[in-house]
C-alpha cells in the first residue's frame, strides 16, 4: 500500500481521493459534502472522511489539526472500504 511509504500530506489526500474514486465514482475534491452523505451509507467510513476532508481544508489552521493523523485516518477508510 502507497500509503505506508507516503509522508506528504496532500500526495497522501491524493492517494485517498483514488481510492474513493475507485470505490464510490465520485472525487472528494469536486463533490459536496451533501452528496457525499448520499453516497455513502455506512456513518462511520462517512464520519472519518468528512473528518480527513475538514484537516485537508485547515490545513493553515495547525492548532485545528493537531491529534489526527492523516495517514492513519486513510488506513483506516482503507479497511473499511475493502
């Protein structure tokens, strides 16, 4: 998994943003969180992906992302997905 060797965070949001496209058809850089509810039946996949989607949009607020862990948070959508 790409993920594991990956530090960057936006490549790592990129790696995650195939994935979904992969999954669901739809990218998290284009649709609306909306829709995304819609999409997505199972709370808790949706619960950490609006999570990872609020880090990435704070991304210049660090006091806001302190205590998530992008990489473990994508690990854990992977295992949730498959």
């Amino acid at each position: 998994m790409k993920v594991k060797k990956e530090d960057d965070e936006k490549e790592l949001f990129k790696l995650l943003n195939e994935m979904i496209k992969y999954s669901f058809g739809i990218s998290l850089k284009a649709v609306s969180r909306e829709k995304l509810k819609n999409i997505i039946d199972e709370k808790e996949l949706l619960k950490v992906l609006l999570q990872v989607m609020d880090y990435m949009e704070n991304m210049k607020g660090i006091q806001d992302r302190e205590g998530l862990s992008l990489k473990d948070k994508i690990k854990e959508i992977y295992q949730k997905i498959r």
